[in-house]
C-alpha cells in the first residue's frame, strides 16, 4: 500500500513538472513573438530625409508677357442711309449678308424720277441765267460805246465854245455865237451824264444776272447733289452686314440699309490695369508701340494673328478701372471678325538679370528654399516681378546663377531640413 501511495506521487509531480515546463515554453515563445512584432528597442534616433525636386537659377534677360483678353472692332465702318426718302428701284446682286463689293460698286438705287426732273428744271434755269447775263454784258457794252460817243461829242463842244471866246477876245465874235456855242457845250454835258447814267443801270443790271446765274449754278448743283444721292455705292471695298432693303421696298430719309465694315481695318479692344499699363509707357507717358500677339480659339484650332498697340482710350469710363488699350491688327492677316472674343498676348520691355521659377517654388511670403550646404534649405528672400501664368519671373541681389531651389514647396519642408535632391534627367534612387 505505501508503494502504490509513493508511485501516485511521483506520477503526480511527473505531470506537474511537465505541466510547467510546457507554460514555460508557451511564454517564451509568445515573448519571442511579441518581440518580433514590436521591432527592435529604442536605440539611437536617425534624422529624416525629405526628397523633392530642385532645379538651378538661371539668371538672364526675359521678356515677360502680359495676357489680357479682348473684342475684335472694325476700325473702318461705314453705315448705308437713304440720304433721301423714295422707293428702292434697283439693287446690286452683292448686296447681301456677308458678301464682298469692290470700292465704287454701286449697292442701291433709289427712284430718281423726281431728282431728275429737278435737276433738268435747275439746268434749264440756268440756261435763263445765262442768256440773261449774256445780254445784260452787251448792254453794258453798247452803253459804254453810247458814253464814249457822247463824251467825244462834249469834247467837240467844248472845242468849239475855246474857238468862240477866243474870237470874242479879238474884239470880232458875236454874243450871240458864244450864247449858241455854250449852250452846245451844256447839253453835251447833260448826254454825258445820262449815258453815264444809263452805263451804271446796264452795268448793275449785268451784276445782278451774274448774281442770278451764280444762284442758278448752286440751285444745279444741289439737284445733281440730290440725284446723285439717290445712288448708295461703296465707298471702299469691304464686306456689308446688318443688310436689311429689298427691291421695291420704301425707304424714309436716313433710314440704314446696311453696314459696310473693312475687313482689313480691325483692331482689337482690351483691358488692363494701371500697374500693367505703367509698364507700357515710357519715361514721358507715352504709350511705347509694344508687339501684340491676338490669340482666337477655333474649338480645337487656335488661330493667332499678329497685332500692334497703337493708342489708348481716352476716358476710363464710368464705373471700370484701368486703361483701354487698342492694337491694331496686321492688314494681311485673315480669320477674325468685328465681335470676336480673343485672348492678347503682348510683349513687355525685357528684364535684366532675372530667372523664371515655378510659383510653388516662392513662398506666401516671398521666400524661396535654397538648397545648401550639406543639402540642407536654407531660406531665401527674393522679388517679384512678373507672373506669367504657373510661372513668377523673380530677381534676387543674394543669389548667384546655378544654384538649386526647391521647384515645389510644401509644408513639411523648411529652413534646416536635410533634403535628397530629385533633379531633372537624374535617375531616381531607391
């Protein structure tokens, strides 16, 4: 009995000391397992790197570019009035919506029977006028041969009456032939002054049918103004729009019959700011005849035409800013249309000594992260000049031409931060 007693009891130990064998090993390989999971213990901290793209300044002379948009106008339009009522009598088979007439083609005739008949009524008026002032000249002529002739006689006369006295003065005259002589001489005067008279009635008489005839000529003349008018032609070559006569059709005084618009005369109309404008004058005001690039998008074609600023707008106007600029497009370019909506890109005296950048690269305020020694950033003050899209063309009097910036700045970088420079064309590490 105490056998079997002492063999339960070490069977019991056996199975305990087994037991706690294998809870141990269960917890030194969870251990292991846990410490494999969580990684190795701290230890010495390393410092992060941060990778981004770096490019080198390039600094050079730029021509920066403005871009503003704009409407295409016709610098030649000329609206087509009826400059008299009537009725639309003939029209020309160019005269329609777009259609291209020569200069002096002949668009719209009104009915000129009423114009006509006046202006053969003024002519024949002064044909009057003239045979009037033609007789009236030679009256004037006759009349002045009338006083020629009577002044001779009063010569004769006067003669005469000299002889007379003279022989009186002698002691062997009569008085009564110096009577006779005097009396001569006096009613010679008297014709003189009645010739002399009837030659200053002739002669005003003559001034008033000049007179007459020069009012005869105006009163022609603004006939043929009248029937001349009764014709619309073209007074340059261009296309017509707006056009809205019909053959038949009645017409009151000053009515529009259409536009004529001179695709070679059209110049683009846009807006800029002062500051922008104060970059093109010169030292005097003066707006400097800058190149102009005009810009039309085609729904997938662009077209672009070249341009010249010519002249400014002469009042901001009411409740706008800025200056009104005009550029007047190159006579042989082709495409545009008075009413086009463009985009204008205009050239900008050069700057000197400046680079372009990516406007990521400068910060909001006005700083850029220069990669330095040990390829750590440092910041960087820097100006700015222009922005030119996704672009800043900037200057900075501290930094030398070839060094790296940061191209894309972003908040977990600054001043102090070790960096790996990504530069363009370099194979990237893993």
């Amino acid at each position: 009995m105490r056998f079997l007693t002492r063999s339960l009891t070490g069977l019991f130990l056996l199975a305990l000391t087994l037991g706690l064998l294998a809870a141990a090993g269960y917890a030194i390989s969870a251990a292991l397992a846990a410490r494999a999971a969580k990684g190795p213990g701290p230890g010495m901290a390393r410092e992060r790197v941060f990778a981004a793209n770096v490019l080198a300044l390039d600094f050079r002379q730029i021509t920066p570019e403005l871009t503003a948009y704009g409407e295409v106008r016709a610098a030649r339009r000329l609206e087509l009035r009826a400059a008299a009522a009537g009725t639309v009598a003939e029209l020309a088979p160019e005269f329609a919506e777009g259609a291209q007439v020569a200069a002096g083609t002949l668009l719209v005739r009104l009915d000129p029977a009423e114009a006509r008949a006046a202006r053969d009524s003024a002519a024949a008026t002064v044909a009057e006028a003239e045979a009037a002032l033609a007789l009236a000249r030679r009256t004037v002529e006759i009349a002045g041969d009338d006083l020629a002739a009577v002044m001779r006689q009063a010569e004769l006369r006067g003669s005469a009456l000299e002889r007379q006295r003279a022989i009186d003065a002698r002691g062997i005259g009569r008085a009564v032939d110096t009577e006779a002589a005097e009396l001569a001489q006096s009613a010679a005067d008297q014709a003189v002054l009645s010739k002399r008279s009837a030659l200053s009635s002739a002669e005003a008489a003559r001034d008033q049918a000049e007179t007459a005839l020069a009012r005869a000529r105006i009163a022609l003349t603004e006939a043929e103004r009248r029937l001349a008018e009764t014709e619309i032609r073209a007074e340059f070559a261009g296309q017509l729009a707006n056009v809205s006569a019909v053959r038949g059709g009645l017409v009151s005084t000053n009515e529009m019959l259409g536009e004529l618009i001179d695709p070679r005369a059209l110049e683009v109309a846009f807006r800029v700011s002062n500051a922008q404008f104060s970059r093109l004058t010169d030292t005097a005001g003066v707006l400097i005849p800058a190149d102009v690039r005009v810009r039309l998008d085609l729904q997938g074609r662009a077209l672009e035409l070249p341009a010249r600023l010519v002249r400014v707008g002469a009042e901001t106007g009411e409740g706008l800013a800025g200056r009104l600029l005009f550029a007047q497009v190159d006579p042989g370019a082709a495409g545009l249309r008075p009413g086009d909506f463009v985009t204008v890109h205009l050239s900008e005296p050069p700057l000197e000594n400046v680079a372009e950048v990516p406007a990521a690269a400068v910060g909001g305020d006005g700083k850029v992260l220069l990669l330095g020694p040990e390829d750590r950033l440092v910041e960087a003050p820097v100006e700015i000049l222009r922005r030119q899209g996704d672009a800043v063309i900037i200057r900075a009097a501290g930094l030398a031409p070839g060094q790296e910036i940061v191209a894309e700045r972003t908040p977990l970088l600054g001043a102090g931060l070790k960096l790996r420079p990504m530069r363009p064309g370099a194979p990237t590490g893993g």
